[in-house]
C-alpha cells in the first residue's frame, strides 16, 4: 500500500519524508489555504522537497471541462509533467479527465463519496480515486466500506485504476483499508506519526536499554564495546 502526506505544511513535509517511507504528498486548496501564501509558490517549494520519484498532487479549481483543461497545463507546466492533477467528479470533472486522458495526463479524482462515481472516473482515465472516508462516516455513511467496494469494483474492472482512499481520523480506518489491499491512502502528518505508537513498544525499549546498561554503563550502546 503507497502511503501519501495529506497536507501543505513544509515543516511536517520535511519532518514525515526524512523519518517515514512514504511515496508523495497529496494536497487540496483548503490545506494550501491554510498556509496562507500564493498558492503555487507553495506547491512548487512542495515539489522540491520531495524526491524525483515521490508524486505531489495538487487540485485544480475551475468549473468547467475547458478550463480545468488548461489549468491542469499550466499546473503541469510549473510543477513538473508527472504532478497529479486532482480533478473533482463533477459532470465537467469528468468531462476534463476523458480529454486529459488522451493526452496521457496523471490524474486523481478527488471528492468522491460514491462506488459509482469511481466507477465513471476510472473510465475516464484518472489513475487514482479519492474516496473520502471520515467525511462518510460523518453523514452516517460506512466510509470504509465505501472505499472496500470502490476497491472491490475497479479490481473487477481491470481498470488501471487503483484507489487513493482519503480523509481518515483514526489509525482503525486505515488498517481496514490496508486488510482489503487497497492502492493508496493519504493521511495527514498527526494521525500518520500515530501509525507507529503502542505503549508496550516504548516500554520494550525502556527495558532492553536498562538491561544492557546494568552490565555495562549508562548510555553505553554496543560502539562502546
Ligand atoms: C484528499 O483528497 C482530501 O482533500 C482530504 O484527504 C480530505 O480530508 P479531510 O476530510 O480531513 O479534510
């Protein structure tokens, strides 16, 4: 499962990439609003943090298929031809991702909240499918199942599509996600730092450490042997 930052803050950026093995950042004009600077300086400082092969994604904000179409150029002129442009599935969202297609654009369809519109986004042509999860949950929906059965469907279909499930708020929905094989999910820089944390695993290297020391000195590591 590919893991991506769901944010635009630089300094979680740079904290997550140096410490944890994940594949890009994905972000959305609302956690590029947060930031509050331009916009596209941010994603291009975005851009150089990240390594050649790790995949930024970044949305594009017109409403209809034409001018989405030469957002996503300009995007893709400043940001590097291989930026993900995040493309909602709205009627003209998918309008501008069968034309986007032809030309071999990376696509990400974002806001989707349903299997079906993942369904018409795949057939457009968008390389991943944002299903988001939390936001599910929050008007009574199973987020988690809805991202299962958006996963289940495309596999079916054979689609070069894969999932990039989105909006989680607990480590939980992500493990469920990962059990079901899913592509991709992005999550944002506090909950993925508690992908890691048990309590028994900081107690086991408490007790290692004063074990070792007891026989040799405090602070001693196996260099001071
Ligand atoms: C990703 O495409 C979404 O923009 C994002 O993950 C939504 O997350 P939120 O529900 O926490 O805002």
């Amino acid at each position: 499962m590919r893991i991506y930052i769901d944010t635009a803050n630089i300094a979680d950026i740079e904290r997550i990439i140096t410490k944890f093995p994940v594949d890009g950042v994905t972000t959305n004009p609302s956690l590029l609003a947060r930031e509050k600077i331009n916009p596209m300086e941010q994603l291009k400082k975005i851009r150089n943090l990240l390594d050649e092969d790790m995949e930024l994604h970044a949305q594009v904000l017109s409403d209809n298929a034409s001018d989405m179409i030469a957002e996503a150029d300009y995007m893709r002129k400043h940001l590097g031809e291989q930026t993900f442009i995040k493309i909602p599935v709205t009627h003209e969202g998918i309008r501008a991702m069968k034309e986007l297609n032809k030309t071999g654009v990376n696509m990400t369809a974002t806001a989707i909240y349903t299997p079906m519109q993942a369904v018409m986004a795949a057939k457009a042509g968008a390389k991943w499918t944002a299903p988001y999860v939390n936001r599910l949950d929050m008007i009574g929906a199973n987020g988690v199942q809805v991202a299962i059965d958006i996963h289940t469907i495309l596999t079916r279909m054979k689609e070069k599509t894969d999932l990039l499930a989105a909006s989680f708020k607990n480590v939980e929905q992500i493990l469920k996600l990962a059990e079901a094989g899913v592509g991709a999910v992005t999550v944002a820089p506090e909950l993925l730092e508690q992908l890691l944390y048990h309590p028994l695993t900081n107690q086991a290297v408490i007790d290692f450490k004063n074990d070792f020391e007891s026989i040799t000195a405090k602070g001693a590591t196996m260099k001071d042997l």
